[in-house]
C-alpha cells in the first residue's frame, strides 16, 4: 500500500484534470439552470398571511423602517407589512365615500406622509403610516392619471392624460387643491386626426395612455418618456420650471412597435396582436446618481389558433430589461431580467420591488441590485 503522499505525478495530473472538468460543467450547468440574473439578486416574496389574496398590485414602496406598502389595484385596497413579511394592517374597498379606492396606482411616502393615487375616483389620498386620518384632495375633471409623486408637502407632479382630448397629454404641477400651478411636456401619442370621430377608439386610447417620469433625489430635474408611434424609446430630462435640458433615445429592434399602433385601427380584438412585437416603458427611477428605464419587449405567437382571454398567456412571450444611464444622459447598458420583472420602486439602498406580471400567484417580489 502506497503511503500518504506517494501518488504517482501521473495520477496527480490526471486527478487535477478531472477536478477541473468537474468545476467547469458545474459552472456550465449552474449557468443554464439558475434563473437569478447577475444584476439582480433575489431577495424575496411578500406573500399575504392573513387570507386576504391579492387581485392585481398596481404599485408598492418601502417605509424609512422597511415596512411595505403594497397597492392592490384590482382588490382596491392599501396594505402594510413589516420586512419579513408580517400583516401588519390593511384599508380600502370599492366605492368612492371615505375609506374607499377605485382602482389606486400610486404611492409616495414623503416627510412622514403616504399619499396615494386614487385613480378612478380623480383625488390623491394622504394617510399617516399606520394609513390612519385619510385626507382627501380632488383632481381635475376629465383626467386620467397614473402617477402620483411628491416634491414637498404642497406641490405634487401629476401625468394628465385628458379623457376628452387625447392628444393633450402633459405633466402637470399642482398643489394639495389640484389647482395647476405649471403644465409641460405636451405630447400625443400617435396622430390620431384619422380616428377623431370614434369616441370609444378615442377613450380606449386614453385609457392606455401614459407618460411615466422620475424626480432625481435634489428633486430639481424630471425625466420622463411616454409611448410614442416612433420605434426609438424616446427620453426627455426637463427642468421643474419647465425647460428642456435634453432630449435622447435608445433604438429597440425595428420589429418592436409600442403597442399604440394597434389603436388606429376601427376595431381592436386580441387576434391583431398575433405575431406582432411591441414594448412597454413600465418605469422610470433615479437610484445612485443613474437613471433607471425599465422595459418589456413583448410577442404574441403567429399561428392558426383563436386569440382569447383564456389562452392568450400560452402565446405571450416577454422578456424584460432596464437601461442604465448617467446623471448627464450617457447610456451606460443594457441590462437583461429574468424572469420578467415589473419594477415599482428602488430605494435608496437598492431594493428593487416589483413582480413577476405571468406568475400563477399575485405576489411582490423583491430584489437587490448589484449592477453599481
């Protein structure tokens, strides 16, 4: 019997050879198994342990002590947990008295304040954190918004997507009465002359309609983009007195279209989306002295099928990314999810919420970001 020690130099070799072929399948295997993308790591699910199931969560943030807002659009209800993902209250049902949403999309905290939009009942809500002493603040008649964000405690950024003329999309500045204070950022989605006369296209429009924006954190420039019939995805860094400082794009695939294009027509039904391409800006965050441009790159399946409700999701393809650029603009990357992600907030120590839009349950799912 050899003693300890006394392999041979060939087996030595022969040994170290195998061990290193071992770790490269392992790091192969590990590459194509694992779901985690490398600029995002996982953090965790906030599921609700309390038998409430959540409908549709339209929007989420972080408290200063990591408690968890989540805004149930569909369930139309405003919900707090702690970190670890302890119920700690909830408000909210479907109406328009005291105490009711109708379908909220939006919240902020700012200076010991949560103020939510409530979308489809035209106010903004502000609630103290434990969403007690709710006040109530009107909005234009005839809008449509979907954001909600906060530059003090008097003067609030609203997008206005007008419910009578669709092509008068703008971001507006106003105070805790709704009153305007300043309007710009004009802008229509598609030149919609050829479809003037069909109300419900005009409505279906607006509905889908939407400009999303980012304050950065001296709360002294906006960047915003909105769904354009262009291909590029078009961006804009405007001043809060209203002046453009600069105007930029990233070039998607020229298969990608924004999903407008399809409202021109006179009759929509799910079966004009098949094989088509087309994108969808989700959100937009200032993190870490960067611009965040979230993405989804989305495929209906071409074939002989009937498009539905019920199957739609078995030919629905997407993959989603975000676009990272500098303070001043300079595009830094691209940087790919998986799976499919739909960022709601990032705070300011890089935890990303958001969900997984196709995942069986509804659900907030968190992540950190490690792309610094």
């Amino acid at each position: 019997m050899k003693p300890h020690g006394a392999w041979p130099l060939l087996d030595r070799r022969s040994v170290l050879k195998k061990t290193i072929i071992l770790i490269f399948f392992l790091i192969i295997f590990r590459s194509f198994s694992s779901p985690e993308n490398e600029n995002f790591k996982f953090v965790k699910i906030i599921e609700d342990q309390s038998g409430h199931i959540f409908s549709g969560i339209s929007d989420a943030t972080l408290t200063s002590c990591k408690d968890i807002i989540i805004l149930d659009g569909l369930g139309n209800t405003i919900s707090k947990y702690d970190w670890n993902g302890n119920f700690i209250n909830r408000i909210g049902q479907k109406g328009q008295g005291p105490g009711d949403f109708y379908w909220p999309t939006s919240v902020n905290i700012f200076n010991e304040k949560i103020y939510i939009l409530d979308r489809l009942n035209n106010r903004f809500v502000e609630a103290d954190m434990e969403l007690k002493n709710l006040k109530y603040f009107r909005l234009q008649k005839n809008s449509f918004s979907k954001y909600l964000d906060v530059i003090n405690g008097s003067k609030f950024i609203i997008d206005h997507i007008s419910l009578n003329k669709p092509d008068d999309n703008k971001i507006c500045i106003i105070d805790k009465n709704g009153n305007l204070i300043r309007t710009f950022f004009n802008h229509a989605p598609i030149d919609i002359n050829s479809i003037k006369k069909d109300e419900k296209t005009l409505r279906r429009l607006a509905f889908i309609s939407k400009i999303t924006y980012a304050l950065n954190d001296k709360l002294d420039k906006l960047l915003i983009t909105f769904h354009t019939s262009d291909n590029p995805i078009v961006l804009y860094l405007y001043s809060l007195n209203g002046e453009l400082i600069k105007k930029f794009s990233y070039q998607m695939d020229k298969k990608y279209r924004f999903v407008h294009d399809l409202y021109t027509a006179q009759k929509v039904s799910l079966s004009v989306f098949k094989g088509r391409h087309f994108i969808d800006v989700e959100s937009v965050f200032y993190y870490n002295n960067h611009w965040y441009i979230f993405v989804s790159a989305n495929h209906y399946k071409d074939g002989n099928f009937e498009l539905n409700i019920r199957n739609h999701l078995e030919y629905f393809e997407n993959k989603s990314f975000y676009l990272k650029f500098d303070e001043n603009c300079k595009l830094i990357g691209r940087f790919d999810i998986n799976p499919y992600f739909k960022c709601f907030y990032i705070s300011k120590d890089g935890y990303a919420l958001g969900k997984h839009p196709h995942s069986e349950s509804e659900e907030l799912v968190i992540y950190k970001i490690t792309d610094e």
